[in-house]
C-alpha cells in the first residue's frame, strides 16, 4: 500500500477527506485500470491468428489507451483545478523558488522523459513527414502518438502508481500464460488454434500470442526478469514458490524461442541481479539456484522437443548449445555444486564488502568483453589479423562481418550509418521523424534501397538506438538513451527500499541489450516504460514527493 493510501486512511479517522484527495484516488484507480487493460489486450488479442498480428495489436493498445487517457486527463483537469482552489496556486516561472520546486519534483529520469517528448515533437517538424510521423509507418506504428503514449505511461504510473502491485500482478500474470503456450508451441501443442493450417516452417517462425518469434522475445525479455526478481528477493515463501514457476516456465521460453539476441538480453539482466545478489550471502545463493534452473530447464527442454520434433525448426547457435552442447552439462553440473557450496558455508562470516568487488569485477568484465569482440570483429573485417588467429575467429559466424552477418543486420546497420552521414545538419541533430525511417530513405535513399532490398520497405535499423537516432536526431537519441541509463542507475543506487526496483532496472536493460538488435514496438515498449513508472513511483513514495 502507498504512503499517499495510508494517509488518505489515518485521516479518514480523524477529518473529512478533501476533494483533491478523492480526485488522486480516482486517478489512481483509472492508471490500474488502463494498465491492466492494456497489458491483457497487448498480449491476448489477436484478431484472425498471426495475420496481421502486429496491427491487431496495436489497434487493441489504441483502444485501450485513447479512451483510457481521455478519461484520465479529464479527472485530472478536475484534480488541478480543485488543488488550486484549495490553494495550491502556481508559482512565478520566472523566479529561483519556482525552479527550486521543479528540480525536487523533477528527477533525472523525468527531465530526460520531458526532454525525449520535446525532440520528438520537434522531430515531426523537421523532418516534414507529418502523416507518416503521427502514427508510424504501417504495420509498426510507432509514430508520435506511440511516443506520447509511452512518455503518458511512465508519468501516469510514476504519479499515481498506488496500485502498481495489482498492476504488476496482471502483467506478470498474462506473461506467465503467455509464455505456457509459447512453451507449448515448441512441443507443436497448439491450444489457441493459432497453428492450424500452417507448415512446419511458419510454425517455427510464429509463437504464443505474440506473432513472430523475434516479436515474442521482445516480450520475454521485459517480462521475465520481474518474476526473476521476485523469486530473488520476495521473503515470503509463497511468493517466492510463485516466482519459481514464473522462472521456470519463462526460462523454457527463452531457450526454445530461437533468437541468439535474446540471450544478451539474459547476458544483460542476470548481470543486473549478479550485481545486487553478491551483496548478501541468502540472495547470492538464490542467484546460484537461478543459474542452475537456466541450466537445467534448458536440458529438459532438450528432452520434451523430442517427442513432436519440428523438423522445419532449425536452431540458431545459441539455442543449440543450449539445448545439445555438452559443454551446458559441465555449466549445470558446476552452477549445482556451486549451491552446494554456498549452502555449506550458511553458518561461516560473508565477506560482503569483498564480495561486492565480486560483482564489479563482473560489469567490468562484460564490459571488457563486449569491447574486445567489437574490436576483433572490425580487425577480422579490415584483416589485419594474423592468419593462425583469424582462421580461428573466421569459424565463427559471429566475427565475420559482412552484409549477412546478424541475420542481414550488417548490411542494414551499414546502410543506416550511411543515412545518417548523409543527412542535412537540421536533420542530424533534430532527426527526420518518429517511425520516418523508412519515409526518408524512399524520398532519399530509394534507389539504393531497392538495388539492396527490392521491393521489401526497410523500417527501421534493426537496432532501436541507431534508428533513434536517424528519426529523432542526435537531442531525441541522447534523452531517450538518458532514460534508461538514468533510471537503472537511480533504481540500483536504491534497491534495498523495494525489490521491485531491481526487477524495473532488469528488465530496462534487458530491454536495451535485446533492442541492439531490435526495434521498438508495442510488443515490448509499453511495458517496459510501464515498469520504469513503477521504479519511479517507488522512489517518489519513499521520498515522500506529490
């Protein structure tokens, strides 16, 4: 329950409870209620199986969060105008009190939301493809009212969030069924009837409810690290029993689903909770048991595949080793004794201090890692690698970059650099318009693209960032950045106030490792600004701001 709760009800016992009180409580109710909605009709609602799927979609979050804000924008008139009847009036702009205020209602994280909205705003202007820019290019649809709508998501939750338990429990819960059938599917067990009258090879590129497989992953990779953190760090034990099914079942998601980015979106995450968990020796230890479930699931999941084989679905190299490397039997085995291990020396001091040096080495690792393999990859392409060793990085699919590495992604990353080089300097910094990628590179660079691609329209970059960029510009790429990093950062600094800010801050950067590879859509990106609100409305409650 919320501070703001709790105070409506200590006064209800002692005076009458002011209209502006009334007005927030309704409001809260109305932010519950948009956000259960949309999270039910985003995952659930398809309307003719996987035709067309991503419009159906997006036309049920439209019509969840049109009328949905209306509404709220409309209590919320009321809500301002009776707080400044009652005498809450607004302050000078122009004066040093005033800009006082804001920056203690304003955090970080805030100001870059604001900042993200202005530039794109700014962004259907400059790049002067105002249909297009209103609601995306068709079958994506992240056009400035997605944006809105997103910016609108993480302020209504982060100011009336009082309910972002039950919030977070319909999200979860549509997740954890959403998930089953995706598990199912893999076995060619259909429930929903979604498969009837497809081959194997539409079969192995379709899943769940979500439509295509990299759409799904999308949805997985934000969803799944909030159960994580509640099998983490819940104390109580039925939640905890509940976070563990959540795990499991989501797990045999994410190594049967068959898309390598996924996986760095895990690499991202568990690294989040790897560097909470080696604070305490009882979450360290659960963090062990998590691995070994990764493990071991993968290896169940090896079995169960077997019994309705797809022979259509070919694995992906990670997905393989996962599922058939040897070498997962040696990293289960080793994560198992490693709980046994740790549960031996229950009784013995924990070196926390120590320990959390542990967790830095980490980042500092994955960090190091990612730059070095960025690095041998751009030497492998310019070959200015010894023989011995480039033979052995060119057996690697990985290192060899050209225009089908990352399933074609290296030609699309090239060609996007290249838009963006080519751009006008208006354009640079203010960007050509909100999901106007593919405007501009028609109206631009269309010869090009159809002697790369033909007939088949480009999107977007197939990385969320480097797309940003190119549509908002350099300002929108930096603030929309700003966002994530700022949020994970001020969530990890607090996460002994609430759990659940670990479990936003895990999902934001699984959101970001995944989308290096993907895009926006409304698969993914309401929720994930869904769960930045919550870890913002949790920071707001704990400092006791309005």
């Amino acid at each position: 329950m919320s501070n703001k709760v709790k105070k409506r009800k200590n006064r209800k016992n002692t005076t009458r409870v002011s209209g502006q009180e009334i007005l927030e409580m309704w409001m809260e109710y109305i932010t519950a209620a948009v956000m259960a909605l949309m999270c039910v009709a985003v995952s659930f609602y398809a309307k003719d199986g996987y035709n067309q799927i991503g419009n159906a979609k997006f036309a049920a979050y439209r019509t969840v969060m049109l009328p949905g804000f209306s509404v709220f924008f409309a209590v919320g008139a009321a809500w301002l105008f009776v707080r400044l009847h009652e005498g809450r009036r607004p302050q000078n702009p122009f004066t040093a009190d005033f800009l006082n205020s804001l920056k203690k209602r304003l955090s970080v994280t805030d100001f870059c939301v604001l900042a993200y909205l202005l530039f794109s705003t700014a962004a259907v202007v400059s790049g002067g493809f105002y249909e297009d820019a209103l609601w995306g290019s068709f079958g994506w649809n992240m056009g400035w009212m997605s944006q809105l709508s997103f910016v609108l998501i993480y302020l209504a939750v982060s100011r009336f969030g009082g309910h972002y338990s039950r919030i977070l429990a319909v999200f979860c819960g549509s997740a954890l069924v959403v998930f089953l059938v995706a598990d199912l599917h893999r076995m060619l067990i259909d429930p929903i009837g979604f498969y009837e009258g497809l081959s194997g090879s539409q079969m192995a590129q379709f899943l769940s409810t979500m439509g295509q497989a990299t759409w799904y992953a999308s949805y997985l990779v934000v969803a799944l690290p909030v159960g994580v953190a509640v099998f983490l760090f819940a104390k109580e034990t039925l939640w905890r029993v509940l976070g563990g099914i959540y795990t499991v079942v989501g797990f045999a998601s994410l190594v049967t689903q068959n898309s390598d980015s996924a996986y760095f979106a895990l690499a991202g995450f568990m690294l989040v909770f790897f560097w909470v968990c080696v604070k305490k020796r009882e979450t360290l230890n659960r963090f062990a048991e998590v691995c070994t479930l990764f493990f071991a699931v993968g290896k169940v999941m090896h079995f169960l595949m077997r019994i309705h084989p797809n022979p259509d679905l070919t694995y992906d190299f990670i997905t393989a080793l996962i599922l058939d490397g040897n070498f997962t039997w040696i990293l289960l085995g080793f994560c198992l004794l490693f709980c046994i291990f740790l549960y031996g020396r229950r009784n013995r001091p924990y070196p926390a201090v120590r320990m959390q040096w542990v967790g830095r080495a980490a980042v500092f690792t994955a960090g190091a890692v990612v730059i070095i393999t960025i690095g041998l990859i751009v030497l492998q392409a310019k070959g200015v690698l010894s023989g011995g060793l480039s033979e052995k990085l060119s057996a690697v699919s990985y290192f060899n970059w050209n225009d089908t590495w990352g399933n074609g992604r290296g030609r699309i990353w090239s060609f996007a650099v290249r838009v963006f080089a080519g751009e006008s300097v208006l354009h640079k910094f203010f960007g050509v318009g909100p999901d106007c990628f593919s405007s501009y590179v028609a109206a631009v660079h269309g010869e090009e693209a159809h002697l790369l691609w033909g007939d088949k329209v480009l999107t977007n970059g197939h990385n969320e960032w480097l797309t940003t960029l190119v549509n908002t510009g350099i300002f929108g790429a930096f603030f929309y950045i700003g966002i994530f990093v700022s949020a994970v950062r001020r969530y990890l600094r607090a996460w002994q106030q609430d759990y659940f800010l670990v479990g936003a801050a895990a999902s934001a950067v699984s959101y970001m490792a995944y989308n290096f590879f993907c895009y926006q859509q409304v698969c993914c990106t309401p929720f994930v600004f869904l769960l930045l609100g919550v870890g913002e409305y949790l920071l707001r409650e704990k400092s006791g701001q309005e």
